[in-house]
C-alpha cells in the first residue's frame, strides 16, 4: 500500500511539474498546401507521404568521383538536417543520393519538410 501511494506522489509531482517531455505533433499539410508548396521547389517528388529528390552526379575530368561528390552532399544535408532537428531518410549510391522526407511523428508531409527541402536544395 505505502508503495502505491509514493508510486502516485511520484505521478502526480511529475505531471504538475511537467517533467514529462510530450512534443506536439506538426500538423499535416493539406493537399493543396503540399501542391503550393511543391511548386516552390526544383525537382522534388512526392511519393506517397514522402518528398524525394534524387541527386545524380557523372564523372568530370579534375573532380572527385561521383560517390566522393555524393558523400560530400550527404555531410552537408546531415548538417542542415541536424540544426533543423529535422532527419531525412538519405541513399548514397553510386552515383546518386536520393533524399526523403517526411515527419514520422506526425505522420505525412509538413511544413518542416519543405523547410529543409528548400534548404537543401540551396546547396545541392
């Protein structure tokens, strides 16, 4: 009996003392909103709940190979991708890098989606 009650001492100081982390969920983006907001983008797709973009690289004479060029896309978009707390699902292969994203926890596509497409095609 004496360990319930601390059990739900413990409960209740928790909750009013929003110990708790509990994000709230970005809201979906409409169709029409998708649609507006695709057509401010330079090739992505949407696929599903999924917006992908594939970035292929050829091979030019004096610069890295196509896969070195794909990793060096891979760490810049990682670090966009980490101050916008914010992760896409990344395939490095040769010799492109296909970008997807999408918000899990809400999910389907949202604003924080088409934020770090924007971003990233600033420097792919």
């Amino acid at each position: 009996m004496y360990f319930s009650a601390v059990v739900h001492h413990f409960w209740l100081t928790c909750f009013s003392l929003n110990l708790f982390y509990s994000p709230m969920k970005t809201p979906l983006l409409s169709d029409s909103e998708i649609q507006q907001q695709l057509a401010s983008l330079n090739g992505w797709t949407i696929n599903g709940t999924v917006l992908e973009k594939k970035f292929s690289f050829v091979y030019k004479q004096g610069e890295p190979s196509p896969f070195m060029r794909g990793l060096f896309l891979v760490e810049r978009i990682a670090s966009l991708a980490e101050a916008a707390d914010h992760h896409p699902d990344i395939t490095l292969t040769y010799p492109a890098v296909t970008v997807q994203l999408t918000t899990h926890d809400s999910g389907g596509l949202t604003e924080k989606d088409f934020a770090l497409a924007k971003r990233i095609d600033l420097i792919g």
